[in-house]
C-alpha cells in the first residue's frame, strides 16, 4: 500500500546532498506511468496530464518490449462529439479487423467435430500482437524516437532509463538465446534502438549495468 513515487520523495527530501543541489526546495514526485503503453505515449501523456504541474524533471522508465508498442487510448472517448476520433478509429482499427475472413476458431471447433481432436481452446496471442505491437524493426524504432525526441522539446531536462527484463540480466548479448520461447521480432531490437537513440543524440542510461547480476536462474 506504499506507493514508490513516496518512498523516493521521502529519500530525496531527506538527501542532505539532494537538497543542496536543488537549493533547499521541497521536492514532489508524480507518478504518470500507464499499463500497457509504450514509449510512442509518452509526449501525449506528458501534454494530457503532467504539463500542467510543469515539472522540472522528467524521468522516463521503458523495457525493450515498450519499443514496438503501438498507441492505447485510454479514458472515456466522447465519439459522436469528435469526428477526428471518429475518422481515425475507421482508418485505423475497422478497416483493419478480419470481418470476412475464415476463422482459426471456426475451422478448430470444425476439427474437433469431425473427430481429429478436442482442439478448440486456441491463444489469442498472434491477434493481440498484430493491433498491439509494431512488429517492423525501422517503423517501431522511427516512431519511438521521434515520441522521444517531441518530450525532450516539450521539456528538455529529460532522463531516459532503459531496465532490463530477467532474461536480459542472464543473457547480456542480444541473441535469440536471450528470449526463449518469445517471438523473434523482439531479438536485436534493443541493440538496433540503442544505436538509432546514440545517432539522434538521445542519451540512455543502461540499468542493467546498474543491477547485480542474477546469481541463481
């Protein structure tokens, strides 16, 4: 029931370090992080909801997997008032779902009638994956960066940590060997990224090189 934004406002106000860099000020730390979106998010958080307290440092959190996220909503969306919402959810989301298409469902429920198996309980993974994530390496990494690279404008005194997941710890080379059983499109994304932020003068701090390393799998 403690929330980390308050431990680490308490620790950074009893800094006596802290508190001299930042002249004897009371610092507040907020806390806008939202589930399931990636880094593609971020500047529109930053104008929706933190702008207005006008921080005076943004610290920026993301794992490898928030690269190829693709932008969520959130909220209530008022659709009959806005027609840009309206025009967007058909160019973007209608045109794109397989309403004619023959169903995976179909055909298992079919097999299982005919006798081959009692396969009907498939995994919903491969659908989630196509409206959730940017599988195209060049298109996740361009429009990450480029989400970036509008938050760094809209506030320049920006900090950007990239943490690593547990197979990421154990296994340091970015290898299929590093993600056993996830799909392939994540191996090499990291270091593709890394690389294209270093071009764009986009500092990153490592925290792997931060973290102990695991000593039991």
């Amino acid at each position: 029931y403690i929330r980390w934004p308050d431990l680490l406002q308490d620790y950074l106000n009893r800094s006596a370090q802290w508190r001299e860099r930042v002249g004897g000020k009371y610092t507040r730390v907020l806390n806008f992080g939202m589930d399931g979106t990636g880094i593609v998010q971020w500047a529109k958080v930053y104008q929706a909801r933190a702008s207005r307290f006008e921080p005076d440092l943004v610290v920026v959190s993301f794992i490898t997997d928030d690269i190829h996220r693709r932008f969520v909503y959130r909220g209530r969306l008022h659709l009959a008032d806005d027609p840009d919402i309206r025009r967007f959810l058909r160019q973007n989301v209608l045109s794109e779902l397989p309403w004619y298409e023959l169903r995976s469902e179909m055909i298992a429920a079919i097999s299982a009638r005919l006798g081959r198996g009692d396969h009907r309980r498939l995994t919903a993974t491969a659908a989630y994956q196509r409206y959730t994530t940017t599988i195209d390496h060049a298109e996740a990494i361009r429009d990450s960066l480029a989400a970036l690279e509008q938050l760094r404008c809209l506030n320049p005194n920006l900090i950007v940590l990239h943490h690593p997941q547990i197979d990421e710890l154990r296994v340091r080379q970015d290898t299929p060997q590093r993600y056993p059983g996830d799909p392939l499109h994540i191996v090499g994304l990291e270091t593709e990224f890394l690389a294209a932020a270093k071009a764009h003068h986009i500092d990153i701090v490592q925290m792997a090189d931060r973290y102990p390393q695991p000593s039991d799998p």
